[in-house]
C-alpha cells in the first residue's frame, strides 16, 4: 500500500492499515518532516474528541509519529509524487532515491488542502510585499522566528486567519481588524471568541477588501461594505493604514493526482466522490482527509483516515468481496455537501454522513430520512458552515434498504 502524504491523515491511514493485516506500507510525503501542517499549528485546541485532551499541533502529530516508528512502514519524506498510472503505479522522485516507480495495489490520497492565493481574488492594486496568506504568515512566525508586519488586516474569518489575529496580537503586532465577505463566519465559533473577542479585534461581516495601496511596501488597504449580491455598497469605502494584508479566503483540496487519473470530483467539496470506505470511483485508490474535504478539527480527519486505511486494507487482503449496491445520500434544505456521497448498502456497519449547511441556522433540527420515514431528528442549539456536522445511518436500517431506497438529510427551521 502506498500513502501520498505524511500529515495526520497519511499517518492515521497508514497505521490503520498496519493494525488490519497489510505488511508493505510505504509512506511518501514531499516535506522534510511528518507531521504535515500541524508542524506549524503551535496553538492548542487539537485532540479534544480523539485523545481527551487539549494538545498544541505538534503534540498530535508526534503521538502518530511515535506510533509509526514502532512499526516496520517505509518512510520516505523529501519526496515528491509526480503520477499515478491506471495500474496504480507511483511515480516519485527524491533528492536520495532518484526517479522511483512503486507497483501497488492500493493507494491511499492524503496529500491534504492549499490556501487560496492573492491570484483568485479580483482585489485592484498593486503587488507590494506584505500581502501574503495567512498559513504563509504561520509558517514565518512559528517556525522560521520572523514578523511579517506591525498592522496587519487579515481578509477571510476562516479557522486560520482567526487563528493569527491571535498569534500576530500576542507577538505586538497590531490586528486592525477581519473583514469577511460573507454575513457569516467561516471559523468555529471557539475561535471567535478566543482568538477576535477576548483580543478586541473587531469582525467586520458582508465587508472586503477592494484596493490594496503602496509600490514596495504595502501601506494601506480600501475596505468596504458588500450588499446580499456581494455587491460594494456605494459611500462605504474606508481606508485603513496597514503594513500586512492576510489572506485566509479559502481551502483547496490537493487534487492535481487524484484528476490526472479521471477520479470523479465532487462540485461543492472539492474531493473525489468516495463510498464509506473512503474509497474512490478509481478501484483501490482512496482519499482522506482535507483531500477529500476540509475538515474543521483534525481529530476527525484521523477517525476518517483510519476507514480509508481499513478499507484499503480489506481491498489488499480481499475481504471486501461481498455484493456492492449503492445508493446516494440526498442534500435537502440547507445541507451544502454530503461525504460519503454513495453508500453500499451490503457493507453491513453503521456509516456516519459528514456535512455542512449553507447558512447559520439557530435552534434547527437535523433530519435523516430513509424512503420518507425519519430515522433520527435531533435539535441543534446553532449550526454554521464554519463547523462540520454529522449523522450516523445504522446497520439495521441500511439492511433494510433497497437500490432504489432515498436517503436525504435536511435542516428544520
């Protein structure tokens, strides 16, 4: 079994696989280190759902890391996967090794997410230093020691840029203030709180940045109101001083591999289409992780990397012989995506459908449906599309189901 990267996903998937019976594991992963983006996450927050505690980004990644050395999987990092052929052939290429092709008979797609770059924004101005994404911003402070800038207004509420409100807030710099696009943040509502209330970092929602100011240095930025069409609302324009611009508008799931073999990509998450196995419509090829969607807390990326590993497993070790009837799980009101987006039900265990709504929705109700009758509807306090949510389809009713049987999730208002 080869895993295309290194990170939390790759690592849970790998050990996974390790524990159900697979002896050839190979780990390939293009960073000099394991541990993927947590390596720079030095915050705490991680591993409240999977481990009980509250670690910091490294903290996490090192227990897999521990775990794997114990083990006989091959890694191999400062490795770079260029192809995977129909016959599920690797092509890397490494500064030790060389050119390599590895033959395997599964595969595992963990290679992660991307931040949305400058390029994807239609913001007027010049291309002065200053502007850079916030993972960026991350990496500079966390682990190279360096401060991108002394005022700084970060674009985008997602996790990240919430998260370095913070971080750029406790090492001096002065955080004017996030704008966001949407009436609606992006982030977990944790991070609202932690990093803008408790700091006085004000949330500006249905605003943006228009114009960026400054030849070499950035000096400022144009900010303004946006209408329901996202619209600039005219007479809102504000200019405001600043040296940094942040930009944490968007995830992207690493999929350049996962395309150049055909793999079926879902619209709206931008992953593969996968079954309950985490595996793809390409036979014994799987994904995990933020490859397949973003994920908002990594502790649920480890407990789906380690069904893609299972199921990889069972597909090496063929126990996965058994009838394959699919059905797909229907989006209903306010549902944005759903994973997985087909189910087998011959596969006999319980599947959990992972989600995210369109909108913030306060004391709503989540619906599971299967052929009009309502198998589960519990009541949410508050869902937003910053935070994932789930539903859990049990063996039973999934034995009871036919080809043509609908499943459709929705949100109560």
């Amino acid at each position: 079994m080869v895993v295309i990267g290194g990170g939390p996903a790759g690592l849970a998937a790998a050990l996974r696989a390790r524990d159900c019976g697979v002896k050839r594991i190979v780990v390939l992963e293009r960073a000099d280190t394991l541990g993927g983006i947590l390596e720079q996450c030095i915050h705490t927050g991680f591993g409240l759902h999977y481990f009980g505690e509250e670690l910091s980004g490294p903290e996490y990644a090192h227990r897999f890391i521990e775990l794997l050395q114990k083990t006989d999987i091959t890694v191999m990092t400062d490795t770079m996967v260029i192809g995977i052929d129909k016959n599920r052939v690797v092509t890397a290429v490494s500064p030790e090794h060389g050119l390599m092709k590895i033959e395997a008979k599964a595969v595992v797609l963990a290679m992660g997410c991307r931040e949305r770059p400058r390029g994807a924004l239609a913001i007027a101005g010049s291309r002065p230093a200053g502007i850079m994404t916030a993972g960026t911003a991350q990496k500079y402070v966390n682990l190279d020691g360096y401060m991108p800038g002394k005022k700084v207004v970060i674009l985008g509420s997602g996790d990240i840029g919430l998260i370095m409100a913070r971080r750029m807030t406790l090492e001096g710099a002065e955080v004017k203030m996030v704008c966001e696009l949407m009436p609606f943040s992006g982030g977990l509502t944790r991070n609202i709180v932690q990093c803008l209330d408790d700091f006085n970092i004000p949330l500006r929602l249905s605003c943006t940045v228009i114009k960026t100011h400054g030849r070499e240095r950035l000096e400022g930025v144009t900010v303004a109101n946006v209408n329901e069409r996202f619209e600039v609302v005219p007479g809102t324009e504000e200019f405001v001083e600043c040296d940094t611009l942040l930009l944490s508008v968007g995830l992207i799931p690493e999929n350049e591999l996962t395309k150049e073999l055909g793999i079926a990509l879902d619209s709206v998450t931008g992953g593969p289409i996968v079954d309950e196995m985490r595996q793809t419509e390409f036979e014994g090829v799987f994904a995990c992780g933020n490859v397949l969607q973003v994920h908002d807390l990594v502790d649920y990326v480890t407990l789906e990397a380690q069904l893609a590993g299972e199921g990889a497993a069972n597909y090496i070790l063929g126990n996965n012989q058994a009838e394959k009837v699919y059905v797909r799980p229907e989006c209903g009101l306010g549902v944005r995506y759903l994973v997985p987006q087909k189910i087998n039900i011959k596969n006999h265990r319980d599947v959990k459908l992972y989600f995210r709504v369109n909108a913030i929705y306060k004391n709503a109700r989540v619906v599971l449906e299967v052929d009009g009758t309502v198998i589960s509807n519990k009541r949410k306090v508050k869902l937003a599309p910053g935070e994932m949510e789930d539903v859990l389809l049990k063996a039973e009713v999934l034995a009871a189901m036919r080809e043509d049987s609908r499943v459709l999730v929705r949100v109560d208002v």
